[in-house]
C-alpha cells in the first residue's frame, strides 16, 4: 500500500474509481498479492488439456520432466516478442508484477519507460516497489484507465448491471466491466470476483 500511494499520482491512478478498478485487477490477478512470478507446475495431463500449444500427452510429459523453464519456453517463444523456444525468453520474461504481464515487448517498455534494468535482471521485477511500479506503468500504457473511467454505475459504490430471472445481479451486463476482465487475462475467469471487488473499493476507499 505505501508503494501504491506513493506513485499513483505519476500514473494517473489518482481517482477513486481508476483506483478500485486497479486494486481489483491486482487482486485477481496475483491471488491476493501473493504470487509474485508465474510458475508452472502442472502436471502432464493438465498441461496436456488447458494448453492448445500442447498438442498430445507425449509431448507434455515431456515438457514437464525437463522441467517449469521447459514448459515456459515452449508455451510462450514468438509471443510479445519473445524469440524462439531456445532464446529462453518464455522463462526470463514469464508473468510477474501484481498484473501477472508477461513477454518481452512488456519488460522492454517498463524499462524504457521508468529506467529499471528489468530487461537484463528480470527478477527485480519480484521486488514490492519494483513490481508496483511495472503494474503502474503495464495499466497507463494499455489504457486502463480510459477504461475504468467509462464503468458505469447505479449508484455510488454498485456498478450497473441487470437481474437474472432469478433477481441476482447479472454483472456480465457491464460491458466496460467485461472488456477490462477479458483484455486483463484473455477470459472472463473471477468476473464476479473482479467487480465484487471494484463495488468493495468503491466503498472503502
């Protein structure tokens, strides 16, 4: 939290509702706070179903014996900017920061952007400020602030949603609530959790 307090005003986190929309997408994202690298210890048959790029059994068994920078590297080589499988780019540049971002192309713009060698030394990134400043920076670049400005509310603390046929609240009626969730982590996963989230710190903060 004196991470957060101390650099919100130079990403422009400074209003309430920028403010609660990135609390929950940390939350969400980082368990809590509490995973501060991406791990990869599945099992074969989990890697094996969850995985698209992992096109038989064989295969993921034999990323999981040779181990997590095995399994990182084969999953994530030619994406956002990482090299191939060999370059080793899918474990130096896997998710980290309370936005849980990944790739190359990411660690290069915190680093352009705020001096932090973390394209050499990726795992300053695990450090409390460092981290909190990566998410910062990841949330002010893609525009998430734009979009926590457009959420739209009933009232002061509850976003607008419609019911269901059985009187609860339908949330996935927020659009702006929805794209921000899908844009965050390529799915709707926690979608309730995540505005749950944004209405608690609407109301707290």
């Amino acid at each position: 939290l004196p991470y957060i307090l101390k650099h919100m005003d130079t990403y422009e986190i400074n209003t309430k509702t920028r403010m609660a929309a990135f609390l929950s997408a940390c939350f969400i994202m980082s368990c809590g706070f509490r995973r501060k690298v991406e791990h990869y210890s599945f099992t074969a048959d989990r890697l094996f179903k969850e995985c698209e790029k992992v096109d038989s059994i064989v295969l993921a068994r034999r990323l999981i014996r040779n181990g997590e920078s095995e399994v990182a590297n084969y999953l994530f080589s030619f994406e956002n900017g990482n090299g191939g499988i060999d370059s080793n780019d899918g474990w130096m540049y896997r998710a980290r920061s309370p936005l849980q971002f990944r790739g190359r192309n990411a660690y290069a713009y915190i680093h352009e952007t705020c001096g932090m060698d973390c394209l050499n030394n990726p795992e300053l990134l695990e450090e409390d400020e460092n981290s909190i400043i990566a998410a910062m920076i990841y949330w002010q670049v893609a525009g998430y602030n734009e979009m926590a400005d457009k959420l739209k509310f009933s009232g002061p603390t509850e976003l607008q949603t419609s019911l269901n046929k059985s009187g609860s609240k339908n949330y996935r009626t927020n659009a702006v609530a929805m794209r921000m969730k899908k844009k965050l982590s390529g799915d709707t996963t926690m979608f309730l959790d995540f505005c749950n989230f944004i209405e608690a710190g609407m109301k707290y903060l």
